[in-house]
C-alpha cells in the first residue's frame, strides 16, 4: 500500500507551498521596508535642510545682511525647531525598521533554509544549501 507515502508526500508539498507563500509574503514586506527606509532618508534631508536654511538666515540676520524682522524670526525658530523634531522622529522611525527589516530577513533565511529544493529536471530531492 502506498497511502503513508503517498500522505507524506502531500503533507510535503503542503508544507512547501505554505513556505512558498510565507516566502512571497515576507519578500512584499522586506521590499516595503526597503521603500520606508528610502522615504526616511528623504525626510532626513529635508529635515537637515530646514535646520541649516534656518541657521543661516539668522546668521546673516545677526550680520545685519538680511534686514531682521519679529515675523521672519519666528519662521526661522520655527524651521529650525520642527526640523529638529522631525529629525529626532525619523531618527526613531529608521531604528524601528531597520529593525523590522533584519528581522523579516531572518525569517526568509530560515524558510529559505526549511524549502526543499531541487535541481530541475532531478527527480530526487537534494539540498541545495
């Protein structure tokens, strides 16, 4: 009788198609990742560039080579502050998906690692790993 062999063998593939699956499913979320972290270097720029456009005009303020005014004053603390905090608040938001992302990678690595695979045309299972 061939019913344990043939079970194993749809237990096998069951198993390999939920990895398969998990597998294109951590790959969507390594490659959203992947865009977050581009997005927050961006961020990160724009946040340095309203710090140092904010440092620079009231230095030339201060040198009296842009004339100084109570309103021009308050939008460059305000540059300045929020381009702080927005750097303070992306610094944060990369930590956490660096972290994500190694730990979505791990877990690829390790369904890599559990996937049979095999050479094609092959018809025994070999691993390649």
């Amino acid at each position: 009788m061939t019913g344990g062999a043939g079970r194993q063998m749809d237990d096998d593939t069951v198993r390999q198609d939920l990895a398969r699956h998990e597998m294109i499913r951590l790959e969507a979320l390594i490659e959203k990742l992947n865009d977050r972290l581009a997005w927050c270097a961006k961020i990160s720029v724009a946040a340095k560039i309203a710090i140092g456009c904010g440092a620079l005009w009231f230095v030339l303020a201060l040198l009296g080579l842009l004339p100084f005014g109570a309103t021009a004053f308050a939008g460059t603390v305000a540059a300045m502050l929020g381009g702080v905090v927005l750097l303070g608040s992306n610094a944060t938001t990369w930590d956490q998906t660096v972290e994500t992302l190694r730990a979505t990678e791990a877990a690829r690595a390790v369904l890599i690692g559990q996937i049979g695979l095999r050479v094609v045309g092959d018809d025994t299972v070999r691993t390649l790993h």
